[in-house]
C-alpha cells in the first residue's frame, strides 16, 4: 500500500523545465525587484512615506532659496541616508517577523535598534539641513521686516531636472499607493515612464530654446509614451495623463522662475 503523504510529491524529470533561482535573474530583472522592493517599503510604512515627502520638500527649498551646488549635495546625501536607513530597518522588520511569530524581549531590542539607526540618520540630517538653511541670505529674509522673498532660484538645469525626477516620482508613487496599485515600474494610474520622458523633453526645449532640439526630444518621448501603448502596459489616458504631469512639472520648475 503506498504512502498517501506521497501521493501529491513530483519527482522533477528532463521534461520539467529548470527551476529558476535568484541566480539566474538578469540584470534587468534584479533592478526590477530592487524598485519592486522599494515601493513596497513605500506602500506599507507610514514613515517612508513621510520620510520622502520631507526630502522632496527639503530639496525644492534648497531650489528656491538657491543654495549652492556643495550644500544641495550635502542635502541629498543626508536625507537619501535616512530613506536607507528606513529600508534597512523595514528588512529588518520582516526577518524578525518571519522568525518569530510571538512576543520576544530580544527581538524586541533587534527592532528597537534598527529603529534607532533611522533616528540617529534622521537628527543628523535635520542639523544639516538646519546649518544649511541658517546660512542662506534669501532664506533668513523671509523673517525680516518686510520679508524679503527670492526671486529667482540660481541652482542650474540639471540640478532642477533632478529635483524635478525626485518630485516626480514621490508623486507617481503617491498616485499608484492612491489608487491601490501593486507595482512600481509597470501600470497604474499614471504612466511614470511616460512622465520622465515629457518632464526631460520639455527641460530640453526650456534649456535650449532651440525649435530643432525640442523637437526631436519630444519625438523621443513621444516614441517612449508609444512604446508604453504598444506593450498594452498602460492606457491612452494613462499615458496622456503623464505626459500632461511631466510637461505641468517642467512648467513649474523652469518657466516660474522667469516669470516672478
């Protein structure tokens, strides 16, 4: 009589194709699991969330108020360091919640201690930031009598265009979290591919000026935002809906400065 715990067992034969491991994923594929990987941290922790909402703000001041070229990448490290740090402890997070699945003092202290790295992080970015910002002339006049607002940011295309990416992505993210989407890089409400394309087309023609340049970028993005369709990806209103955000923050980024 044969063993019935048998029964539902399958021996793997030459037919069966191989069983594909983490090894055998492309590069293409690891930087799809390492975005998937981000977003998720993104989708289920609350201080992530706010975490980068607080960086994208923090860097569109230093736009605004001009700050230098050193003290933007001062900025950026600081404040990438605490979203690493946030990763970090949520990895953490779901090994400890894998092993144990009851109360225990010790991994108790193993949370509390990666959670202790996110804080050191975050005070050390937060007296940068306040160094930084305490030493800015256009930021210290919106204090004084009459308040004394800066007119024209001073930071250079391509720092706006990275500020622009960042700001772009934190509300993609935003949108797909919003309307209950399960990845980052394919689908969703908006289409962020198609956005970064119309964002970079449109810093182009700001950057330039030239009718021949813009051109051709916006064919690029326009052959981008195709391709997007062609992949049955997204959507027309989807893709439409990103490229009317990316050109809206390329709008907001360059054409504002020459108009106050």
């Amino acid at each position: 009589m044969s063993d019935p715990t048998q029964r539902d067992r399958h021996t793997p034969g030459p037919e069966d194709p191989p069983e594909r491991t983490w090894k055998s994923l492309s590069t293409v594929d690891s930087f799809h699991h390492a975005f998937e990987g981000l977003y998720h941290v993104y989708n289920t922790q609350k201080s992530m969330r706010v975490q980068s909402i607080m960086v994208a703000l923090v860097l569109l001041a230093a736009w605004g108020f001009g700050v230098s070229h050193v003290e933007l990448v001062v900025l950026l490290l600081t404040s990438v360091t605490v979203l690493v740090a946030e990763v970090f402890n949520t990895a953490v997070e779901c090994v400890i919640d894998l092993k144990v699945d009851r109360f225990d003092q010790r991994a108790k202290v193993v949370k509390d201690v990666a959670a202790a790295g996110v804080l050191l992080c975050s005070i050390t970015a937060l007296l940068v930031g306040v160094m930084i910002f305490a030493n800015s002339e256009s930021f210290m006049g919106i204090f004084q009598l009459p308040p004394k607002f800066p007119t024209r940011p001073t930071l250079g295309p391509l720092q706006i265009v990275l500020v622009g990416m960042l700001l772009l992505a934190v509300i993609i993210v935003w949108v797909k979290r919003a309307t209950g989407w399960r990845s980052f890089l394919t689908g969703g409400m908006v289409s962020g591919h198609t956005a970064l394309g119309f964002l970079i087309a449109a810093s182009i023609a700001f950057v330039t000026r030239s009718p021949a340049v813009s051109a051709l970028a916006l064919a690029l993005a326009l052959l981008l935002a195709q391709s997007r369709l062609q992949a049955q990806i997204h959507k027309l209103s989807e893709v439409a809906l990103g490229a009317l955000l990316g050109i809206l923050l390329a709008l907001i980024l360059f054409a504002w400065p020459m108009v106050v």
